[in-house]
C-alpha cells in the first residue's frame, strides 16, 4: 500500500514540513497546510476542511499533536512508495491478513478521511471507483439529471464507500471543456473552507457528461414545506435563515455569487440544518452560446443573462435579467449584471415562499415576470402576504429590503445572520411545531415539558400563548385558550392573554390583522375585553395592520366593534386611516372605511389627500372608490401630471 497523503495538497507525509498533524476533531493535514491556513485565520482557531469543526490552535500549529499512527506507518514495512498496481499484487499474494495489518489499514482509511470519522470529505483523486446508481430527477429545461452514486476507495479492509448525489450534466461540441474543468477545481477549493454548505466534492467525466459530486442530503426546504402543506413553523423560518444567511455569507467571502437561491436549492443535511447548494455553478455551467450575446463578447466567459445561466425566474434579481456592459459584480468578473447582492433579492424571495407557502410571481409566465420585475420594478404580490404569518416586525422590513430593485439598498448576509439570531433569542428552544398541531406546550427552562396544575395557570404563566397560537394561525386553539380563560372565573386571565404585547407593543388582536385571518380577528373580538383600538409601540391600531394585509373581511370585523375609521396615526398628526389604505392600495378595504365615515378628503401633515396618495402609487381602483365616495373635493391637490 502507499503511503498516505494529505488530502488538502495530495502530497506523502513525512516527518519535517509535511508532518501529520491532528486537529481536535480527529481530521489530521500536513503541518505545511495547516500553516498556510492558520497565517489566513483572522483569530487563534482552525476550521477544519472535512467536518468544518473549529480547533483552537494557539500561537502555531506546532501545538498541534502529531499524529503518530501515520508516523509508524511511514516507517512500516506494510507501506511502501510503489504504484497501485504493485500494491494489489502484493494484496492477492498475501490473502491472509494479520491483526496488525488489519488495523494499519483502518488507521489510515481513517487518516485519509474516508474511515468512520471521515465525515463528507472525499478525495475524488485518491478513489478508484465511481457509479451511478439511481436517477432521481432532471431538468427538462436545463438536461440536467440528478444521480445518486457511490465513490469507492482503498484495497481490501480499508475498503471505504461514499454514496453521493451527482449532477450529471452534458457536454455540447462547443463546450471549452478546459475553462469549465478548472472553474470547477476551482470552486471546489474556494468552497472546502465554507460551513453550512453543501460539500463539493470535484467532477468527473463519465462519456458526453461532466459528473458533479456532491454530499447525500436529507431533504430540502421545498419538501419540508410541502410536509407542513407549505407552511413552516416561525422557529424554523428563523433556524433555517440563520444557517442559509451564514452559508451564503462564508460563500461571498470566498468570492463566490450563489447565484440560484431557491427552496429546492437549501438542504437539510443529517443534523437538520439547512445547507446552500448548487452554488457558483451557473455561471460556469451556463449555455456557450447565447443569442443575447454581445458582439464584442466571448460569449462562453463573459456573456450572462437569463437564456443561458438558466436560472429560476421566480427567484432572479431585476439585473440578472438581461446583459448590461459594465459589470456590477465585486468577485467574478465573468458574471456581467450578477452580483452578491442578487443572491439578497432571491433570498428575499426564498423568504417570502417559508412565510407564505406560496411561490413568488406564481402563475405568471417568464416574459410576464420579467416586465413586472424588470420593466415595471416590482416586488412579488405574495410579499403582502408576508404581514400576515405572525413574523417579527424587523424580519418583515428585512424580507422588503432584500427585494429593493436598487441593488445597493440590498441588506449584506452578515446583516441578516445578525437579525436571525437575535430574534432566534426570543424563541424558546423546543421541538419545531407542528402547524397541524392546536395548542403549544412550552418547555421550561431544563428543556422538559412542564406540567402545570391548571389550565388558569398555564395562561398566567404564559400571557404569550395566546401571541403564538394567532402566529401559527390556530383558530380552535384560541377560540379554546380563551374559552378557559373565562372558564377560571378569574377576569384577570383573559385581560393578561388580549393585553399582553410582544417587543414591538403588538397584541395577539394586532397579530391576527396581520395575517389577514378574519377567523382569528373574530375569535378574540367576541370578547368585550378586546381593546380594538389598543397601540402598539408605533402608535398603530389593529386597524393599520389589517389594511396592511388587504383583508376587508378584518377591517369590517374591527369596524363591526366600533373600530376608529377617523383616527390619525404618529399621536394624531399624522395620516389618517384613510391614507394607509390608500398606500397600500386595497379599493375593497378602502370602501369599508368610507362606508364606515372615513374622510375621503382627508390631508396629512405634508398637505397630501388620500385620493393624492392613491394616484401617486398609480392606484387606480383605490382612486375610483374614493371618487365614487365623495372624494371629488381632493382632486384640487393634483396637478395636471397626477391626473394624466
């Protein structure tokens, strides 16, 4: 047998520069290696390039245990320098293994990183055998198949197996095979250092096809989803956009754009977080030649658009579109338009699909996406949804600014971790729910379920219930919490559960408006206690949040109890109910409000009427209603332009 390499620069240990050092995770490298990357680590820590395990390291790798079962070997008999082919014949001359050499062998299969502790790192170089097995799904648009396979290693008991997912892709006659090839290697070793990532392994040429190796996932967030019947808990929207924001963001400090961030895109590895996938592939892979291409342009390298990346138009940013001269990109000047900040605008999607279960632009063809996202500088209409599942105030402005069509106004990835986690603080650490399940049952402090003597007091000790019940949208588990509030002849409880606000002063009747569900609204205004014109940190009613959601069924639930139509916001100077509607566009909900006395010519502190606001945002049904409703006296603030 040969004697083991390193795996990062594939060159035999010996006992100087290149001696084989053990990180604390049990992965060993050269010492040359492990220096280079130390002198590139911003603190006294390693990353290690299998498992992705931090070791502190101190002031030098030589602190670093040596790893002395590599050394012997070196030193063995069992191993010598000789080819592959003269280590098989002395495997078949000698069929009867001793103890020794037995263990020598799974030592170094373990060394190499292909033994039980190897976790997902795969030296494609150091494996003789590879296969397909399975065909899982292809693209039919792209030709694109998905495999699952098996890498093969080593001789006789050190014998590894690896099984793998694989895209197989085909090669064209116009394919400059040579570029692709080493822009993968390259990805490869920019990717290795990078956690929360789908490993990638490295390629390799089966016939007319180039076979991309990756690691065997458990599933993705678009069949996490589809198991929830498309919705996902709060916890897990906030988990999962902490892992992909932490992937994505080791990505771009690698000088990688994603570039197809998307729900079928985000796996979910063994321990059950999400991982980013398919990164930087498709501006390699992209089609050769592309009839959008410039003259002037070598079309295989610089040249991208949306024909020939062939990206998802569901999830691709205004400027990926279509191909502009200059490049707006910081890290791969082969990729014209595309950006770090294009992967904010398809996570900004990706996010609105975990908070909705609905797809962006659903239902509307490529050519229909692209004048609404290009042509007419749209968000996705599903974003309106957003308001309405229960999520944090600060996430909700988060997801608007990820689909900004300026680029530069694009929240960073490290920007968004930040968010996720801090708001991950305020959720207590249980099991992700179930959105079938009724009712929550807190953990405790020791991470066991408490068993509270009464029903009254699990209401006391969590007037936060009735908040996450309403997020989930559990319509039986509210009608039921409140039911045995009362039921406990105690007043107090039924106030602790409609008065008691989260960080942002909202109540669980502000949490119902927001997403919409005139079911939620109406359960908790059954009760006379419900204030249903209470403020919340900002100054806002219920009202604003229902208007914000666009469901008239909410507002004529709130004004059926006497809702305000005439208020003011920001301590009544500000604008009137009237002009959020007429901000948000909903002429259904604008003619609720009128029909329940709102002033139609209402003006704000900055001069302007509501049927002003409903013009300039291009409104036109909003402006119908309000006309139709005696707001003819506004049209004196509009200028000739306006009304054009």
């Amino acid at each position: 047998m040969k004697i083991p390499c390193c795996s990062v620069c594939q060159t035999k240990y010996n006992e100087e520069e290149r001696c084989p050092l053990l990180l604390q995770c049990g992965h060993g490298f050269c010492r040359e290696c492990l220096s280079r990357m130390f002198s590139a680590s911003l603190d006294t820590t390693l990353s290690c390039p299998r498992c992705r395990d931090v070791s502190v390291v101190g002031n030098s790798v030589n602190a670093l245990k040596k790893n002395y079962a590599v050394l012997a070997l070196i030193h063995s008999d069992g191993f010598s320098s000789g080819s592959d082919s003269e280590a098989e014949e002395n495997d078949e001359e000698d069929n009867e293994f001793s103890e020794e050499f037995r263990r020598r062998c799974r030592e170094h299969a373990s060394s190499s990183g292909c033994g039980p502790r190897g976790g997902s790192g795969i030296e494609l170089a150091s494996h003789q055998e590879f296969k397909l097995l399975k065909k899982i799904g292809d693209g039919r648009r792209t030709g694109v198949e998905m495999w699952t396979g098996l890498v093969v290693g080593g001789a006789g008991v050190g014998r590894c197996r690896h099984r793998v997912v694989v895209k197989k892709v085909p090669i064209g006659e116009e394919t400059d095979l040579v570029w692709v090839q080493s822009q993968l290697e390259n990805l490869r070793r920019a990717s290795m250092w990078c956690r929360n990532v789908c490993a990638f392994h490295g390629v390799t040429r089966v016939e007319r096809s180039l076979c991309l190796v990756m690691d065997m996932c458990n599933g993705s967030l678009q069949t996490e989803m589809q198991r929830n019947e498309g919705r996902l808990t709060l916890e897990q929207i906030l988990r999962y956009g902490a892992d992909i924001a932490r992937g994505v963001a080791e990505l771009h400090a690698a000088g990688i754009v994603c570039m197809n961030l998307k729900p079928s895109n985000l796996l979910l590895d063994a321990t059950g977080r999400a991982v980013v996938s398919d990164y930087g592939l498709s501006a390699i892979l992209k089609k050769p030649a592309c009839r959008k291409a410039q003259a002037e342009c070598d079309s295989s390298r610089i040249h991208s658009c949306m024909d020939c990346t062939m990206l998802s138009p569901n999830y691709t940013a205004p400027e990926a579109w279509e191909p502009v001269k200059k490049s707006l990109n910081l890290f791969w000047d082969d990729a014209i338009g595309i950006s770090v900040e294009s992967d904010a605008w398809s996570f900004g999607c990706t996010l609105v699909e975990m908070c909705t279960g609905s797809i962006p632009w659903a239902g509307l063809s490529a050519e229909e996406i692209y004048r609404a996202v290009v042509k007419g500088r749209r968000q996705p209409p599903q974003y309106a949804g957003v308001v309405g599942v229960g999520i944090p105030r600060e996430l909700w402005k988060m997801i608007g600014e990820c689909l900004q069509f300026k680029a530069s106004k694009r929240p960073t990835f490290n920007a968004m971790l930040a968010i996720f986690l801090r708001n991950l603080q305020e959720i207590p650490r249980s099991p992700p729910a179930s959105p079938d399940n009724e009712l929550t049952k807190y953990s405790g402090t020791n991470g066991m379920v408490s068993a509270p003597s009464s029903d009254l007091e699990v209401v006391q000790d969590n007037p936060n219930l009735l908040h996450q019940l309403v997020s989930e949208g559990k319509v039986n588990g509210v009608r039921e919490l409140l039911a045995k509030a009362v039921s406990g002849n105690s007043g107090s409880s039924l106030h602790a559960l409609l008065e008691a606000q989260n960080d942002d002063g909202q109540t669980a009747l502000h949490l119902a408006c927001r997403r919409g569900s005139a079911e939620l609204v109406e359960a908790i205004l059954e009760y006379k206690e419900a204030n249903v014109d209470v403020l919340d940190k900002d100054g806002d009613p219920p009202l604003v949040f229902a208007l914000a959601a666009g469901s008239p069924e909410c507002v004529r639930a709130l004004i059926k109890r006497y809702a305000n139509v005439r208020s003011r916001l920001r301590e009544g100077c500000g604008p009137s109910i009237a002009h959020v509607c007429a901000y948000h566009g909903q002429p259904d909900c604008m003619r609720e409000l009128l029909l329940a006395g709102a002033d139609p010519n209402a003006v704000d502190d900055e001069g302007e009427s509501v049927l002003h606001r409903a013009v300039a945002k291009k409104y036109t049904d909003c402006a119908i209603v309000i006309l139709e409703n005696g707001g003819c006296r506004s049209m004196g603030h509009l200028n000739s332009k306006n009304m054009t």
